[in-house]
C-alpha cells in the first residue's frame, strides 16, 4: 500500500472475478491486506458500516450494499466503464450485440446514489477514441473482454475482420470509443 501510505492493515478488497482473486491472495493478501472474495458483487460478507472510504474501478455497483458498508460520513470514488463502451466496434462483429451492463451509465448511477443517501460531490464523463492499426489487436481485444464481445469466434467474423482490413488498408486505423465516467459521492 505504498501507493496511498495506507496501513495494510487497514486495507481491504473485494473482488469479484475469480482470475483476479487468485493474483491478489498471491500479492496484495501476503501482504497483510483482508481479501473478501465477491462473486456476485454484493458485499454480502463485509460488515456494516465497515469502511470510511470505498473505491470501485470497473467493478459491479451495488449502490445499496456500498451504502450499507460505509460509515456515515464515508466517501465513494468510482471510476467506470460506461455502457456504451467499444458499442459500434461491438455491434460491427455482432449484429445482435446488447451491452451486458446497459443501465451503467453517469446519470443512472449519479440517481442511484442520490436515491441511497448519497451527496454527489463531483461527477465527470469521457468518451475517448482508440485506434486499431491491426487487426490482430482487435481479435486480442475481443477475446479478453467478453462481455462486451460475447460469444467472439474469429471463423464466424471472418468477413467483418476483413473489411476492418480494408478500412486499416485505407485508413490507417479503425477508431471505436471507451466510455468512462467517474463519481465522487459521501454518505449523508
């Protein structure tokens, strides 16, 4: 916890995705920081009232159980990858592509939280380009994020990767764009 000057024993996370589990009981957990593993994403076995501040990056939001777990008081830094994120890139190689998580979005989760008890303290989006110059890159990318390219099999997009090919060919690069939004809230 060099990073935040943060005691380790002080420290805690949750997480949610068992590859991610696995690397922080081999790092951060031999160090001294407490790990609630949490499959489902709903804080079930973190104590009431237990934190004074809560960050989530890119995790799940259960707004509820983040209240439930902060002390009065407590403050909530989220950063998070918006509903929206890579959608035309996505819907290209999945003409039936639904975002897994549609209803993750800034004014959503900013009423959310005001609906919780929540003071919104600083709220922001982006939607930033990013450019593909490979279409090997593409393939990468879409292999480790699935949820947002279900089901990706490269003999069934074959045809699109080639016209992403062709649009490289011409272009330079194919542009898709992350979405991001950020909220900083307290606890009334």
């Amino acid at each position: 916890m060099q990073t935040f000057q943060h005691p380790v024993e002080k420290t805690t996370v949750t997480e949610g995705w068992q590859p991610n589990i696995d690397l922080l009981k081999r790092t951060l957990v031999s160090q001294g920081v407490t790990l609630y593993p949490d499959s489902e994403e709903r804080l079930a076995q973190v104590p009431d009232e237990h934190f004074d501040i809560v960050t989530n990056s890119h995790g799940g939001l259960p707004i509820r159980d983040i209240a439930r777990v902060l002390r009065p008081h407590g403050l909530f830094v989220s950063q998070q990858v918006g509903a929206t994120n890579n959608y035309s890139l996505s819907r290209f190689l999945n003409a039936n592509y639904v975002p897994a998580f549609p209803d993750n979005n800034l004014p959503q989760v900013m009423t959310e939280l005001r609906e919780a008890g929540f003071k919104i303290l600083k709220s922001d989006a982006a939607f930033v380009k990013m450019n593909f110059t490979d279409v090997g890159a593409i393939v990468y990318y879409a292999t480790v994020i699935p949820w947002e390219f279900p089901d990706f099999d490269v003999k069934k997009v074959m045809p699109q990767l080639h016209q992403l090919q062709k649009i490289i060919d011409s272009q330079g690069s194919v542009t898709t764009f992350e979405d991001r939004f950020i909220v900083l809230a307290k606890k009334n």
